[in-house]
C-alpha cells in the first residue's frame, strides 16, 4: 500500500508543495529518498519513539519513503509530521471512513518530540500561502504557528498540541476547530520605545537632510567626528519613515518568519525594520547565506533602515557586496544545488568619521594624521560604493550654546507629516508601476519625471564638470532634487532644489581628504 501525505519546504521567502509516499512491503528496513539532509533523516528515530509514546507501532517491514520533487533539498525537523502520518497510513493504522477527513487534503507539518508532542516552526506564513494556493482543505501545524498561518484568509488552520490528536482527528474520533482570531485589525506604527528627534539639540542641517533622506527612501552617508551625533541621529530615521502598508508587512513578516526571529504571539511584523549590524558581522551575516541559506542582515532590513555605524571598519570585500543589492533590491544567493533570491529593499544608512583621529575637517580640534593616512583610511570605501550613497552629510559637533538651551526641539511626530506627504505625491506619481518612492526611479523614470529647465541644467553641468563626478551621482543627484521639489509640493524641480541636492555631496568635493 502507497500512503500519499503532503508538506512543504522553503525557496527563499516562498514555498513548495511536498509530497510524501510511503510504501510498505516485505523485509526490514526504512529507506528515506528525495534529497533529505540529516535533521530529516534522524526523523526516523523521533517518530518511532513518538508513536511508541502514544500507543501506535512503527511496523517492521521495509518502509519506503519518497519526498517529491525529488531534486529540491529537504531539510529540517519539520517534516516529522507528515511522514508520521504517512507510516500510519501505510500500515492501515488510519483508515479512511465515511464523513472523516481525507488525509491528502490537508498539509501537515511539525517537529515532533520524543513525547509526541509538536514543536514550534519557522517559515509557517509561506507555508500557509502555499497551501491556500494550492486548495488544500486544511492547513495541521502546532498550536503555537496557528496565529500565523491563520493571516491567510480562507485557510483553515488546526492548532495542534500533539501527534494524539491529529490521528484521531482523521480516524473521525475527534472534531478539531480551525483557529480563530479576530479579523486582521492593520496598525503600522511606531514602537513606543522609538527615539524621538526633540531629544536633538542642533543639527539643522542634518535633520533636513534625513527628513530629504525619509522622504525619498534615500541612502545616506554621516561624516563628522566622535561625539558629533552620527549615530544618534541615524537611530531616529526610523521614527519618521512612513508607515508599512499591509503588503509590505505581509512580505517583511515572511522573511522573519523563515529567518525564525518572529516574536512570540506576534501575528505581524507592524514598524519598519531597524537593523545594525556590528563592523564585525560576517560575509553570510550580513547578505545571507550558510549551507541551506537564510537571510541575512540586509533581507532583515526589507522596507526599512540597514544602519552600518563605523563603515570603513567593515571589510571591504564585505561592504562591496552591497553594491548589487543597493541597485536591485534583491540578493541572489547561489550553492551547488540550489539557488535562493532574498528581498533587499532596504536603506541604507552609515556613518563614519573623516580620518583615523576623527578630527579632518574639524572646527574646534586639530587633526594629528598625516594626508596619506587621510587618503588611505577613505579609500577603504570604494568610489562604486560611494556613488551609490544618494546624500553625504558632514555632521559638526553642536556648539555649546545649542547644547545648554532649553527650547525644545521638533518632534519626530512633526517631521513625519511632511515625509508622509512627499510620499504620498510618489505614490501618486509612480501609480501602476511597482516603484514606491523616488530612490527607486530607474533611468527612464529619472528621465521623464526629472526633467530640468535651463537654469537647473546649467548649475548641474558646471557642478559636474568642477567636482568630476560621475554618470550614477548625476542620477542620484536628480533623484534627490525631485525629492526636495516634492516636499515643496511643486511639479518641476527649480534651480534651487538642484542647489540643496548638491549640498548633500561632501565627499565628492575635489578637496575632501586633502590639506
């Protein structure tokens, strides 16, 4: 007898159908084929005791099980389930009856205990969606999963507690309830321990320049001495993105979801992501990667900030790995057998000081190094990485009297409105198209929506040719001036938006890191 039982594995962020077939025949011996790795191989001493536990048998015959397709590596315990029940089936232990469930309809997944009890999993919402693309009647998975599979509307999902319950379940001695929860109620927000930008004495210019930076879904660069407020600002950008909208919540909440760093009893991931990576994270750590690659700092940060605090402390080969990710938004993760595609629209945000002492360029300390230490340290950060970071920003130390003042700043409430509303001529504008901000314009968006009029292009030509910048900090340039032109709420970008833009360009100067 074949016994047909159905789960599924992870592709990057998606997921496939599985299809488990286990036969039964004469001799002694289990045979597990269709490329497992060793957690779904050792699955076989888990469930012999797991059934034992519970009152059933693993019987001695030669037990044949195939996990289709055959050529997509299986890998992890969360297969225990589906090829338990498989072995029940095979053996006539669950026999199908009148009015009871039909085992093939439904997809089954979960880590069993030696007890039988069923074990949390990771990756569950692309399950869910899989099996409600591909009509199954149920979705089985333990209990504490439900709340997530259960985002996916017109899926029942059956929270169980252990391996009992599910064979009875499809024996028809038992009526298992699909979960329930109240109706998605959708809040993106902040978190209530957000930083706020009033705690900010100064920095106007800076916080013009991240309110630019939100407002466009802009990268940015923060140069300027210890203690000038490089990471105190940067940690703030987050508060005032506009909110997730319910896809990109939908699609951050998969990748922490696969990642299994979703919080406990938490449906949905609600605020944009915040991540900040140590200069010591590693190549696999930050893009992703690992024998059966998962994502990685930059997949963590989709649709929100990637912060890289100290950049020129990084390796290099680390950082250049960016470059692809910050013009695609995607990563593209390749092994032997598999190939894996991880979302990475993030922002990118990074900070570092001028020169080794910190002080290059300093209005209140003397720089002690040396011009060929000033070179060398800069060009730790490549040109093509540089390029590819829309504003440079010199952060100063904040003088005294801005420090010792009592006013109080504006909060990061108040900013938020007017990056709201630059987004929302975005949207407007990029209507129809897959674009949801102005950093996203590829060169005919750029060409047809930054056009500029005479005096605009004279200022931008004569600034090219004195700084010598490049073909891809012209359209960045441009990108950056519509989005200040947004912010005024005007159709055409003036001379003076191109004037601001270029402010935001201090490393390209000819003078930078030179005395």
């Amino acid at each position: 007898m074949i016994a047909k039982t159905y789960g599924g594995a992870l592709v990057g962020i998606d997921a496939l159908t599985i299809r488990v077939e286990t036969s039964m025949d004469s001799g002694v011996n289990f045979m597990l084929v269709g490329l497992p790795d060793s957690a779904v191989k050792e699955s076989h001493y888990r469930i012999a005791t797991a059934l034992r536990h519970c009152g059933y048998k693993i019987p001695i015959r030669r037990i044949v099980i195939n996990m289709a397709p055959a050529d997509l590596k299986k890998e992890g315990s969360a297969y225990d389930l589906t090829l338990a029940m498989g072995i029940l089936a095979a053996s006539g232990q669950i026999e199908e009856k009148p009015g009871s469930p039909c085992l093939q309809r439904y997809m089954l997944m979960g880590e069993l205990s030696l007890d039988g009890r069923l074990q949390p999993l990771k990756g569950v919402l692309p399950l869910a969606l899989e099996a409600g693309k591909q009509g199954f009647a149920g979705f089985i998975l333990p209990a504490q999963n439900a709340p997530e599979a259960a985002l996916v509307e017109k899926l029942p999902v059956y929270g169980v507690e252990n391996l009992r319950q599910v064979v009875d379940f499809f024996r028809g001695k038992v009526k298992l309830e699909p979960f329930e929860q109240e109706p998605l109620s959708f809040h993106a927000g902040l978190s209530v321990e957000e930083p706020d930008f009033s705690e900010v004495k100064g920095q106007s210019f800076c916080k013009r320049a991240l309110e630019i930076t939100a407002a466009g879904g802009h990268n940015i660069l923060l140069v300027g001495p210890p203690g000038s407020g490089k990471t105190m600002l940067a940690r703030r950008l987050a508060g005032i993105l506009p909110p997730l909208t319910l896809d990109e919540a939908l699609e951050t909440t998969k990748i922490y979801s696969v990642a299994g760093k979703m919080v406990a009893h938490r449906r949905l991931v609600e605020t944009r992501p915040f991540r900040d990576p140590h200069h010591t994270v590693s190549y696999a750590a930050l893009v992703g990667g690992g024998s059966y690659p998962q994502p990685g700092e930059i997949s963590l940060a989709h649709n929100g900030v990637l912060f890289l605090d100290e950049l020129p402390e990084f390796t290099r080969s680390t950082l250049e790995v960016l470059r692809q990710p910050l013009e695609d938004r995607k990563i593209s993760i390749c092994r032997a057998k598999m190939r894996v595609e991880y979302p990475a629209g993030f922002m990118l945000v990074a900070s570092m000081n001028p020169c080794p002492c910190g002080y290059y360029n300093s209005p209140d300390k003397e720089c002690t190094c040396k011009p060929s230490d000033i070179s060398r340290y800069l060009s730790k950060i490549s040109g093509p990485l540089l390029d590819r970071m829309d504003l440079h920003v010199q952060v100063l130390p904040v003088p005294y009297q801005d420090l010792a003042s009592e006013g109080v700043a504006e909060t990061s409430a108040s900013i938020r409105k007017r990056v709201m509303a630059a987004r929302k001529l975005q949207l407007e504008r990029f209507s129809g198209t897959k674009l949801f901000c102005n950093a996203q314009m590829q060169s005919r968006h750029i060409n047809r929506y930054c056009r500029l009029g005479k005096d605009a292009a004279v200022l931008l030509k004569d600034a090219m040719s004195h700084y010598g910048m490049s073909a891809r900090t012209y359209h960045r340039i441009l990108k950056v001036a519509r989005t200040i032109a947004d912010m005024d709420a005007v159709a055409d970008i003036q001379p003076d938006h191109v004037a601001e833009a270029l402010q935001y360009r201090c490393v390209d100067k000819a003078d930078w890191g030179k005395r």
